[in-house]
C-alpha cells in the first residue's frame, strides 16, 4: 500500500516541478492564462514575459513568471509618481525665487542677483499647463522693481544646487540616451525642460553635411561640431548629439536620410542655470536694468566665483509652479523623463533633506517599505524608469498598485493614468476595441529597445466591484524580445483585453 501511494506522490510531484511556470502560479484556467502560455512559448519564446492580473477580490487571474525581475522602463513612472502623490500630497508646489547677496543703495545692487532654483520642472516649458517665461520674467522684473533695483553691480547667477546633485544623469543612463531630450538630467534651476532644439535638414545626395541650426534656447557659449552626414534613402532619422555638464561643447554624430523632411531635433542642454541667468539677463537690459558683470552660474559658468551660501541670500520674491497633481497627469499621459526625475529627487529633498540620486532612492525605498512593499526584491536605479539597471516584478507592480488604493491620493493618481487611445503615449493602444472597453482601463506604458511594459487598473463596468468602484490590477512586461513594437503592442492589446474579458465574466458569475 505504501508502495502505491509512494508512486502516486511521484508522479504529481514531477508534473509539479516540470511544469511551465505560469501554470505552477495559477490555479485558474482562465482566456488571458492560456494567451499567455501560447505566446510565451511561441511568438515570444526567445524573450523572457512575465504578467500578473488579481482581481478586486485578491484573486489570481494569470499570471507568468509572476515574480521575475526585468526591465520596467517607464512602468518606473508609476512608482514614481505615486510615491509623490502619496508623500507630498497633490497641492504640492515647486518654488523659484528671486534673491541677491550684497547691499542695494541708491537703486544699485551691489552684490549679485540670484534665481534660486526650487526643482520646478516647468519652468521656461511650453507644456500646456506652464506659465510662458515672458510671463514669469515679467514677474521676476517686478521684484526688482518692488526691491529698488535698477542696477546690478555683479552677475545674474542662475543658482541650481536645490537638489545638491553630484550629476544631471543618473550614471547608468546610456551616453546616446544623455545628449537628448528624453535623458537630459534635471537641475534644481531648469529651464525649457533643458532642452536645446536644433532645426536639420538633409543635403541633397548622401555623404553631404546635414544642415543644422540653433533653434531654441539661443546658446552661443556652446561650442557644437557638426559631423552628421546626409544618410542613403530609407535609413532613416540616427542623429544623436553628444554632450555633458564637464564642458561647454558638443558633438552632432550620425545619419539624416535624403527622403527625410526637415525637422526640430531636441537635445539636451546641459547648462540650464546659466541659460535660465542669460535670458533673464537679456530681458531686464531690454527693460533698462544693467547688470555689469553677466549672467553666471554656480558650476563651470560661476566666473571663478564662490556662491554666497543660499541662506544668507535676501529674498525678494517667489514665484510657484502649478500643482503636483497636474505635474504627475503630464508626467503618466506624455511619459516625461524630467518631470518623474524632478519627483524622484523631490522626495529626498522634502522628505529626507538631500535630493541627490543615492537619497532619492533611499528614500523611496523607505515609503514604499511604508506602504508594506518588500524592497529587498527590485532595484530602483532612478524616477523615469531610462535606466536599464531598473528591476521591478509584476508582482511587486501589482502590489503597488493594490497599495495605493488605500492612498487619501488614489483618485488623482488614477486619474493621472490615461486610457487607451487617450492621446499621449496610448494613442495608438488597444485602437481596435471598442471605446467602452478603453474608458474602463487605466495604465501606464513602457517601452524602450525590446521592451514593453503596460501596468493598471480595470474598473469592472457592473457587479458588486463596479458600485463600490474596486478595479483589477495588472501587470505585463515583456523584455529581451527580437519582435518588432508593433506585434509587441498588439499581443499586449490582446491580453489586455482578455484579461479584462476574464474580469467580467467573474462578476457576472
């Protein structure tokens, strides 16, 4: 008898280690669990694919390598901005102001004017939601105005040391990735998202220098060498520029195709303090105020001066950014790289006192060990998710995710999360379902070179759920995959669909 029963334990305990890994999670054979296997051992069986869907009830709906560790990219943003939500709260404002060191007597500053930069990310930025910089400069001249100042004897000093970082970039950002607009780095004094645009246009047959001219924001103290040539037809838009904060220089490198059309490339701008400085500069000359010495920074552009120490600066006026709620809405709906960093370091500096990379991310991990999160299973390398280094799970995706319905600051946050088809970065997902489905599902993409991630919420449309509105979580990350975006983005389509397709046949059950 023994002998039977011994058997018997044998062959379930080889079917249990044996089997795929999606069915040892699972116990529910559901329409999304079985896409899931199919792909992953087919279409995507050369990549690696891990999901996670739990309904509002905390059951498993699928799940695939559940609580493997890959690359987030801008899933990233979630943990990011709901962290800032939950820690700041979303009336939260980023602060500039205008301060001098040195004494103002008979309308003259003797001394240096300072703007003193508070991380605001949308200072100078043509989003939608900023104020235009002629507008704030305005304000900024009235300061000047209200103080007695018609004069400066010194320098206009765009001040940046906020946040006390060691370098714009987070070190693991790949270099190509650093000289454009999606990984320029952040300043506490950022100006036009730190962006430099260039307009180029092809030469006439390949081989021929790309024409290339500076745009927006005016930088004559760059040095840029152009060494980008026209490119043969069909190989596309490969011009990267190269460039860091150790130097005032740059390099345009690559290939611009004769069929493309012209365009404004952006870029990087490594010095947004002393542009921020020069402009402004620029603006109160035009408006009779003198500043003998120029526009200066507290970096390379400091002119061998030492910055007076920010508490000892008089201030005379502060201007304020909008609110943290519309910052993270931007931030989820366009997936902008400056502004999650700009949160991520916001957290050290307000919650920690130091908004430099290493206290950023230790502060992270501290209100997410708060919020119940296990830290000890990811590695959190910045707030945008452009790092590669980046490691998150579906499982600790989805565990976020479930946390921050217990947030005072979940509505804002899933407001903040687009629909598909919602304009943005999902204009084009799950565009061939239908608009009442799309109207339920509130996530966030990712992508990056054989990377694609999407992670959210599925408001059930009836049911007990639907009235007390308590949505499904889920999470699916597919990295290291040789299939183009496209098919990624329509089998992600589908599985969405098909989870949420499960989802509603649970509540009817």
């Amino acid at each position: 008898m023994f002998s039977f029963f011994y058997k018997i334990f044998s062959v379930f305990f080889i079917l249990a280690i044996t089997m795929p890994s999606g069915k040892a999670q699972n116990t529910v054979k559901s329409l999304s669990q079985e896409y899931i296997e199919n792909i992953a051992q087919h279409e995507l069986r050369n990549a690696v694919i891990g999901v996670l869907a739990i309904s509002a009830e905390g059951d498993t709906i699928a799940a695939w390598n559940a609580e493997r560790n890959l690359v987030p990219a801008s899933n990233m943003k979630l943990i990011t901005t709901g962290l800032a939500l939950d820690a700041l709260g979303s009336d939260f404002k980023y602060k500039t102001s205008i301060g001098y060191s040195g004494k103002v007597c008979d309308g003259t500053l003797s001394g240096d004017l300072y703007i003193i930069g508070g991380g605001d990310p949308l200072l100078a930025s043509d989003d939608s939601i900023a104020t235009a910089y002629g507008t704030i400069f305005r304000e900024w001249a009235g300061f000047l105005e209200d103080a007695g100042i018609k004069k400066i004897d010194g320098h206009v000093i765009g001040d940046g040391r906020h946040f006390g970082l060691s370098m714009p970039e987070e070190q693991t950002w790949q270099w190509d990735d650093c000289g454009t607009y999606y990984g320029a780095g952040i300043s506490g004094l950022n100006f036009f998202e730190n962006m430099q645009t260039f307009d180029v246009a092809a030469g006439t047959c390949p081989g021929d220098p790309v024409s290339v001219r500076m745009k927006f924001p005016e930088c004559p103290w760059m040095d840029y060498r152009m060494k980008c040539l026209t490119g043969e037809a069909g190989t596309g838009d490969k011009l990267y520029l190269y460039t860091s904060d150790l130097s005032p220089a740059g390099e345009m490198r690559g290939t611009f195709a004769t069929d493309r059309a012209p365009k404004t490339l952006e870029c990087s701008n490594k010095f947004p303090e002393y542009t921020c400085a020069a402009y402004f500069t620029d603006w109160i000359a035009a408006d009779g105020t003198d500043c003998t010495e120029g526009p200066a920074d507290t970096g390379i552009f400091s002119d061998g001066t030492a910055a007076a120490d920010a508490d000892s600066l008089v201030v005379i006026g502060t201007t304020l950014s909008p609110s943290l709620e519309r910052i993270v809405y931007m931030t989820n709906h366009d997936s902008n790289n400056i502004y999650a960093e700009t949160l991520f370091h916001t957290l050290g500096k307000e919650v920690s006192g130091d908004g430099d990379y290493a206290a950023s991310r230790q502060t992270a991990e501290r209100l997410l060990h708060g919020m119940g999160m296990d830290t000890g299973t990811v590695n959190i390398r910045d707030g945008s998710g452009l790092s590669r280094h980046n490691l998150l799970s579906p499982s600790f995706l989805c565990g976020f995710l479930k946390a921050m319905e217990k947030s005072p600051e979940f509505g804002s946050f899933v407001q903040s999360l687009p629909s598909p088809g919602d304009g943005g970065t999902l204009e084009t997902v799950m565009t061939d379902y239908s608009p009442g489905l799309q109207a339920g599902i509130r996530l966030k993409s990712g992508s990056m070179s054989g990377v694609k991630c999407f992670s959210g919420y599925i408001f059930p449309t009836s049911g007990k759920n639907a009235e007390e509105n308590r949505p499904a979580v889920f999470s699916i990350m597919m990295n290291n995959s040789p299939v183009s975006q496209y098919r990624m983005q329509k089998m992600a389509d589908r599985l969405i669909f098909l989870i949420s397709t499960d989802i509603t046949r649970r509540e009817a059950e």
